[in-house]
C-alpha cells in the first residue's frame, strides 16, 4: 500500500512539473517564433511530444517510488529536486526567452541527471530501471532537437 502511496505522490508532482513548464512556455510551440525556426528533419509532429511525456512521466513516477521506498535518502531527494527544477527551467529558457544556447546547457544538465538516476540506482532498482529508459531515450532525442535548433539558425 505504501507503494501505491508513493506512485500517487510521485505522479502529483511530475504531472505538476509539466504543468508548470506548459504555463512558463507561453505560447512554446504555437509561438511566431518556434514556429519560423530551422528545425530537424526529425522533429516529430506536435502529439507525440503530449503522448510522450505522459508515458515518461507515468514510468518515472512509477521508478521513482520504487527508489524513494528502496532508498528514502537525501541523495535520492536532491537528484529528483534538481531533475524536477532542470525540467521545469528548460521550458521557460527555451520556448519564453528564446535562449537556445542556455536551453542546450539545461536539457544536458537534465539529461545526466537522468542518466545518473539510471546508472548509479540500476543494481537496486534491478530490472525496474527500464521504467526510467523512456525519460532518458526522450532527453536524448529532445537535446538533438535543442541542438540542432542552436547550430542551424
């Protein structure tokens, strides 16, 4: 039960984190801007961003209850409280300032966190890490696409 108990507080709070970066993007991807932008011939169309994160965000949450009721340590709260700020952040930076560059910096800094969160936790979590490959083969992507964007306009 406990469990459960985590995967709903989990769920609040990476839901609420997407909530917050859709309202700091502004108008994000509808804008005149990202909409005039040189972007990569693999930019998927505007749904699967949607479908993604909600699959990424329903397996994280899921990884990270099974981590907090593993190891309810600081370490494991810091990681998420920055994965959480760096996600939010990129939203604001990218699509509301129009700081590519500095946008590149954060989803990086996201995406090793990420990484850390898989690689450090993997002999615990065992075979549950695969719950949080969804949110790391995304960041991979969504940096490409960032970077990308930076060096071709």
């Amino acid at each position: 039960m406990k469990l459960f108990k985590y995967i709903i507080v989990f769920l609040i709070i990476n839901f609420g984190a997407l909530a917050i970066g859709s309202w700091l993007m502004d108008n994000g991807p509808q804008s005149h801007w990202y909409i005039n932008l040189n972007k990569a011939p693999w930019t998927p169309p505007g749904w699967v961003f949607g479908a993604a994160w909600t699959t990424i965000m329903v397996c994280f949450s899921i990884y990270m209850a099974f981590l907090y009721k593993l190891l309810t340590s600081e370490k494991v709260i810091v990681l998420f409280s920055i994965q959480f700020a760096l996600n939010v952040v990129w939203n604001y930076v990218f699509f509301n300032q129009h700081l590519v560059a500095l946008g590149l910096a954060v989803i990086l800094a996201l995406t090793l966190v990420v990484a850390f969160f898989l690689l450090s936790f993997r002999k615990e979590l065992k075979l549950k890490s695969v719950l949080i490959l969804p949110y790391f083969i995304w960041l991979c992507i969504a940096t490409s696409l960032n970077a990308y964007i930076l060096f071709y306009n």
